[in-house]
C-alpha cells in the first residue's frame, strides 16, 4: 500500500514515509465478501480494520437480545463507517469484547492491524505509537460527544414530559 493512501487514513495522519512505510509492512490485506461480519458483538479479537473502500454498517443487539443469539430484528443500526475509518480499536488496544457488529455491505478489502503486529511495531519507534494511539484516541473522543449527544436527545423528551428541567 503506498504511503499516499495510508495517509488520508485518520489513524495514519501525521506521519512519516518512512513509519507509514514500516506500518504497511504489517498490515494484512483482507477481502470480505458482502454481508459477512467482520467482528461479531460480544466475540474477542485482537486486530484493528482499516476500510480501504465503501462503508460497513455497525449494530448493536437490543434489550434482552444482548444476551441471545443474533436476529437482524432486535438489532438497532448504529452509525455507518465509510472509508477512510477504521472499527476494532477495543481489540487492538484491550481484551474486552466486542461492543457491536461491523457488517458488509458488500464486497470490500481491509487492511488488518493485529495486535501482535503493533506490539512489535510500537517499541522500534516510539513516536509512531503515540502517533497511531493518539490519532484513535481522538477518533474514539468525537464517536463519544456524538454519543453523549444521541444520550442527551433520548433523554431530553422522558425527562420534560416527567417535568424535569
């Protein structure tokens, strides 16, 4: 992958040829045909996706669903990625589970970071990895206000009607 892609991704802003040279040596190109799930809600895995084209969808399962199998009804659609964003970041950076599903839409190529792969990545150039976990921390920051202000508009109703101000 050539350093002028990888350079319009946001995880990859800011750095170096050279870096973005050593972060394409270890990234795994991956085809995943269309409507298969890249990570499924509640699995573990330990690997970052980078969507090189198109969008994916994310769901989560809802109410007591969270608990049982899959079923595209008693899933509620989050937010759609599109290229140039990456999904999998929990897995990259901790072992908890995965908090939603990533689907396709159809047919894509991603670029896989695994874990094992960074963690040997991250102590030969220092600048690099505060580089890659700033840039998703600051991804993860704005997901969280769009968030905190879905949270604020679902609960501003219930509490007025209730007649909290």
């Amino acid at each position: 992958m050539t350093p002028d892609v990888l350079r319009r991704l946001p995880i990859l802003q800011g750095r170096s040829d050279a870096q973005l040279d050593a972060v394409s040596a270890v990234l795994v190109r991956r085809r995943v045909s269309g409507g298969v799930a890249i990570v499924g809600e509640g699995e573990r895995s330990s690997s970052l996706y980078v969507l090189t084209a198109g969008s994916v969808g994310t769901t989560k399962r809802l109410g007591l669903a969270a608990q049982a199998p899959a079923d595209a009804a008693r899933q509620k659609v989050l937010v759609p990625l599109a290229v140039p964003q990456f999904s999998g970041e929990t897995g990259l950076l901790s072992d908890l589970e995965r908090s939603a599903t990533i689907t396709t839409g159809g047919d894509r190529e991603l670029l896989e970071l695994r874990r094992q792969d960074f963690d040997r990545l991250v102590p030969r150039d220092a600048a690099l990895g505060y580089r890659l976990v700033r840039n998703i921390a600051v991804v993860l920051a704005e997901r969280l206000r769009r968030t905190d202000l879905d949270v604020l508009k679902l609960t501003t109703a219930p509490s007025l009607a209730l007649g909290n101000r």
